[in-house]
C-alpha cells in the first residue's frame, strides 16, 4: 500500500498538487511503519520467518521520510 500511496504522490506532485502529494506521503509513511511494526511484532512471537523483508522496508521508510520532509519544504510548510 505504501508503493501505491507513493506513486499517487508523484504524479500529484508533477500535476503541481504540492499539499495533496504531502499528505499522501504522509499516509504512505505511515503505512510503512504500521508494516514494518506489526511484521516485527508477529516475528517476535514466532509467527513468521524472517525471509529478508526489513531491509527493504527499511529502505521504503527513509525514502519516505526523505519525500515527506523535501515535499513539506516544497509546499512551505517548512522554512529552510
């Protein structure tokens, strides 16, 4: 859901909807780590195997992050 959210962000962002693509990245990241939270927790309690998925959503959260804050200051919502 958050590669879903992300790209909805991107072409709102090339169609000049600065505020809509942040808050899209916004609920992207936050997807994000509710996954990588409740992924976490069930293999904490041994539910699942870790197959080598946290780097990756690792990686998806930063970049996130990354688009939430450069979107933010995009949109003014930030002063650098």
């Amino acid at each position: 859901m958050d590669w879903v959210l992300g790209t909805i962000a991107v072409f709102c962002f090339a169609a000049g909807l600065n505020t809509i693509a942040l808050l899209l990245c916004v609920a992207a990241l936050i997807t994000s780590v509710g996954t990588i939270s409740l992924r976490m927790r069930a293999r904490a309690q041994g539910a699942l195997l870790d197959d080598g998925w946290v780097a990756p959503k690792l990686f998806t959260a930063i970049v996130l992050l990354s688009a939430v804050w450069c979107l933010a200051a995009q949109a003014g919502f930030i002063r650098l």
